[in-house]
C-alpha cells in the first residue's frame, strides 16, 4: 500500500509517516495541495492521500475536488487529517468525496483505527 | 509503588463487590487507576487504600475505577458485520410476527458498544420494526455516561466513521452528543454480572464481549449457566475474540452451540435445531 | 453550549484543548501542570510564539507562547529526533505553528461558525498584541518545567 500524506507541517508529515510506515505503506509527501496534483500528474498514484486542510497554495478540499474531477484517479482513497472539526465541514468534506476524517490532535491507533475502516489495513 | 498488602486488600474489595479478579501482576493496572483517585484526596496510594475501610464512597469509586472496560466504536469490525450481515436479516425472517428485536449490551461501559449497534440497527431495521438496547454495567460513573451520550473528540475519533459522525452526533462544545432517537431506544440498567438476572427480558442478540476474561473459571462458568434462559431460542451470544476457547464443565458445553457467522464465532442454544421456526421473544 | 458571536470560549475549555494536543503529541508524559502567574504579567519566557486567526461567524486570534528550551523539546518529539539531532530554527517554527493550528481549530469548533482559520505566523519572542484587541482568555501551564501560555484575543469591544 502507498499513502501521500499532504500536510504543509514538516512536523505532522513526520508523524503521519511514521504511523503509516509502521503499518508497511510506503509513503510519498506533499507540501500542498497543489504539489499532491502535480505529484499525482507525474504519476506518483497512491492507495491513499492523507489530506490536511488549511494549507498554503491549494488546501485540502480543493485538492480532494480536483481529484473526485478525474476518473483516472477514482481508486484514490481520500482522508482528510485536519483540524477543522466544525461539523459542517465534515459534511461538506464527505460531500466533495473524501471518505473518510481524522480530527486533529488523533492518537495513532485513530489513524489506524480508519484506515482499517476504509479496508487498507486488516482489522 | 503498592505495597502487596494494600495490593491484596484492593483486590479482595473489587472481588467481593463485582467477582472480578484482579491477580497478582495486574499491579501497574490497580495503579494507574487508583493513583489519580488517591491524588484527588491529597493522599498517596497506600494511605488512600487504607481509608477506604471507613469510607463507602471512595470504595464505590474504586470499583467504578476498576471495573472500566477499555472500548471503542464498532470494535473489532467483524462482529458488526456479521450482526448487520447474517443475524439481522435472519431476525428479520423469524420475527415477523412480533417485528421487534432486543439487544443485550452486557458491561456497557462508556456505551460505545450499545450505540453503535443503536446505529446499525437505524440502518438496517425495515419501517415498522421496533427495538430496544438493553445497556448494563456494574459502574453508575458508566451509567451516567452512557445516559449522557457524549464522547470526546478523542473518543469519536477512534474506529466511528466520519458519515457516522455527521448523521449521529451533534457537537456539544468540546464534546459530540449522540442523536435523541438512538438515546431512546438503550436502555441503562445497574447490574452485577455475578448476580441475578432479574426483570430484564430475553434478548434477540448478547453482546457479551472481552468481560468474562475478568471473572474467575467458577464465575464464568455461572454466567454463561444464566446466560441461556436470557438468549432466545434462535438467539445468538457475542463474546470477545479472546474468549472464544471455554472450557465448559460438559453439561454446560452441550447447551451452547458455536456456529461461525461470517468470521466471528457465536454462541448458540443447543436447541435451536429442535424448536419450530416461528419462535418469538417476548419483551 | 452554543456561544453567541460576542462571546469569549471558556478558559477551561481552552485549557482542556491544549491538553488534548499535549497528550496525543508527547503521550503519557504529556500531562500539563497549571502555572501561577499574576494577571496581565506579560509572559516571563517567550522564546517562540505563535498565532492563528480566526474569522467568520466568530473573530478572534489565538496564539501559542513557549520557552525555547520546551519548544525544542517539543519539536524534537513531533519530529522524532534522536539525541545526536537538533532540530533548526526552521523545524521549531514548523513545529510550533502546527500547535496553534490544532489548538486554534478546535477553539474555532467551540465558537459560532463558520469561519476559516488562518495559516499559522510564527514568530521567534514573545507575542505582540495590537490596541484595536482585548485579551478575552489566558490560560498559563507548564511541561517539564517549561512554561506555555495560551492566549485568546477578540477585537476590540467585543467581550469584556
């Protein structure tokens, strides 16, 4: 399995890698939303993005937008890893397509917990 | 540190209010738990347990502080799928006439347990059906809280689907409070698991799980006697998936059947093959 | 709990974010003790601080001060460091501004939305405060000796 973790924090990429690496994904980073299209564009194509929301260049949501527009990119698992935690912005991130929402500060056994949900890891 | 002495004294209370079993290693445990409770009244540990003798509160607290059983949404994924999968649909086909289910979770805890089969059944009980969640625990700090409904960011970070989330829970300041109409239909009840079961109905499904684990073989052995006359006929009983190897006297083996549905093993009454199809529960 | 636009979070619900973040980043050891400080002493320590603004349905900017010798600490565990490492001034501003933002979103979550949360400025020393805002929650800890101050400002007029 390999996950993009998207986050502009160096410090929460580092985090994120290693309760993914942990779990034998192999991971590629972005810094924005933007990097991740360009990134996905050149091909780097992974099982699935962990998406931040507030960042610079291109946030999150967009970013999951860009990618529900694109069939080539429909077998993308899309979970948003953020601290936006008002409820209609939950709502409005499943609406645009991701599938699943991680609410910042999360212990690794969340992160674990959802992926296992979304079927990437065994239960 | 506990000294063994206070470590015994803590551990025959606990045992003799609930028959849980704290052995010797579970120390760390006995620690962690009562450490904050002894902070609270300026004391360190080995003073504190040493009022406990003369204070009825404090104790009623430390067995509500030992018996907390660690629990999440959804637990173990399987088990929910195989309710949702195969047991309920089968339900549904022989319970038509009285079209109402009832669902044991037995030692609750924080509800997690009993809410998120309030969710599946949202989902998946057809109109016209009704159906009650029986949530029982030993510690009235869980009661409470199950009768609240409300969980941390923290908790409903773990193992609850986002869309889950959105349709079951409204944010109350830093807390999410679970739906009115999931609230209404669990039903908390005080209860001992080593002591009688009284006024609690028969149940379509038990949830029994990762709880006899802290019972000794004599307890467990009794639970599971008194379990089958509060299982319906065609019923089934969920236990943890650590405690799926009993070792049964004979007589006791040959009334529970184990028959595996989808990937979790449940529990079943022996006699379900000879009782005709129709059987129905009553509330 | 639903808060008019006018109004302030709570300090204890401030406190118990902060304690949130705190625990999930450093774990078992991550418990915050309170920390006296006479009302409106500047903070004694700032090396970093931090800030992100909130605005929409409710206005206001929270900021995260910390001593150096914590905020390194710190940025040394969220970036998994070993003790040959040190992390950069660059490391320690990343660090720190990941810590007002997952403070300052979920005190937005508390207040009437919507509203957007600005990307976090990260500034080495101590936290400067325009005259047009009001201080409307300060809340001052310690980690391992270290002080934290987290404080809420609202625009001038608003609460208080």
């Amino acid at each position: 399995m390999r996950a993009m973790i998207i986050d502009d924090s160096r410090a929460m990429r580092s985090i994120l890698r290693r309760i993914v690496t942990g779990l034998d994904f192999e991971t590629s980073e972005a810094e924005h939303g933007q990097d991740a299209l360009d990134q996905l564009r050149a091909g780097v194509v992974p099982d699935v993005c962990l998406v931040d929301w507030n960042m610079p260049v291109m946030d999150g949501y967009t970013f999951i937008t860009e990618v529900r527009a694109n069939p080539a990119w429909r077998d993308i698992t899309l979970m948003m890893v953020t601290t936006e935690s008002e409820q209609r912005q939950i709502v409005r991130a499943l609406a645009a397509g991701a599938h699943e929402y991680v609410i910042k500060p999360f212990t690794p056994d969340a992160i674990v917990d959802k992926l296992s949900l979304l079927g990437l890891v065994p239960a | 540190m506990t000294t063994p002495t206070a470590f015994a004294s803590v551990s025959a209370l606990v045992r003799r209010e609930t028959s849980m079993v704290y052995d010797e290693g579970k120390e760390y445990l006995v620690e962690a738990r009562l450490n904050p409770l002894a902070a609270a009244r300026g004391l360190g540990l080995e003073e504190y347990v040493g009022r406990l003798a003369f204070d009825a509160e404090e104790r009623r607290k430390v067995v509500d502080a030992l018996t907390i059983n660690e629990t999440s949404w959804f637990r173990d994924h399987t088990p929910y799928q195989a309710f949702t999968d195969a047991m309920v649909p089968a339900l549904l086909e022989r319970r038509q006439i009285t079209r109402r289910l009832r669902i044991w979770s037995a030692a609750c805890s924080s509800g997690q347990e009993a809410y998120s089969i309030a969710m599946l059944l949202d989902q998946h009980l057809p109109e016209g059906w009704s159906h009650e969640i029986v949530a029982t625990d030993i510690s009235t700090a869980m009661l409470e809280r199950v009768r609240a409904g409300r969980y941390s960011q923290v908790e409903v970070n773990r193992g609850l689907p986002a869309t889950s989330l959105v349709r079951y829970f409204t944010r109350a300041g830093r807390e999410w409070e679970i739906a009115e109409r999931l609230r209404e239909r669990v039903t908390v009840r005080h209860l001992n698991l080593a002591a009688p079961y009284v006024g609690l109905g028969s149940f379509d499904v038990i949830w029994l799980r990762n709880v006899l684990i802290y019972f000794d073989a004599a307890t467990k052995t009794d639970i599971l006697r008194r379990m089958l006359p509060m299982l319906a006929d065609d019923g089934y009983l969920l236990l943890g998936s650590s405690e799926t190897t009993l070792d049964l006297p004979a007589d006791l083996a040959a009334a529970w059947r184990r028959e595996q549905i989808g990937r979790v093993p449940a529990y079943r009454r022996a006699a379900t093959s000879l009782t005709p199809s129709l059987t129905s529960t009553g509330a | 709990m639903s808060a008019a636009a006018h109004e302030s979070p709570a300090s204890e619900d401030v406190r118990a974010v902060t304690e949130d973040v705190w625990m999930v980043l450093l774990g078992e050891d991550g418990g915050l003790r309170p920390r006296t400080v006479p009302a409106d002493a500047p903070f004694d320590a700032a090396a970093w601080s931090a800030a992100t603004t909130i605005s929409g349905g409710w206005h206001g900017v929270v900021t995260v001060e910390l001593d150096e010798a914590l905020a390194r600490l710190l940025t040394g565990r969220m970036l998994a460091l070993t003790d040959d490492e040190t992390a950069t001034d660059s490391d320690v501003a990343d660090a720190v501004g990941e810590l007002v933002n997952m403070v300052g979103g979920n005190v937005k979550s508390l207040m009437p939305g919507p509203s957007t949360l600005s990307l976090p400025a990260v500034a080495a020393g101590r936290a400067a405060f325009g005259s047009d805002s009001a201080l409307a929650c300060r809340i001052d800890l310690a980690w391992q000796d270290g002080p934290v101050r987290v404080s809420v400002h609202v625009p001038q007029g608003g609460p208080r």
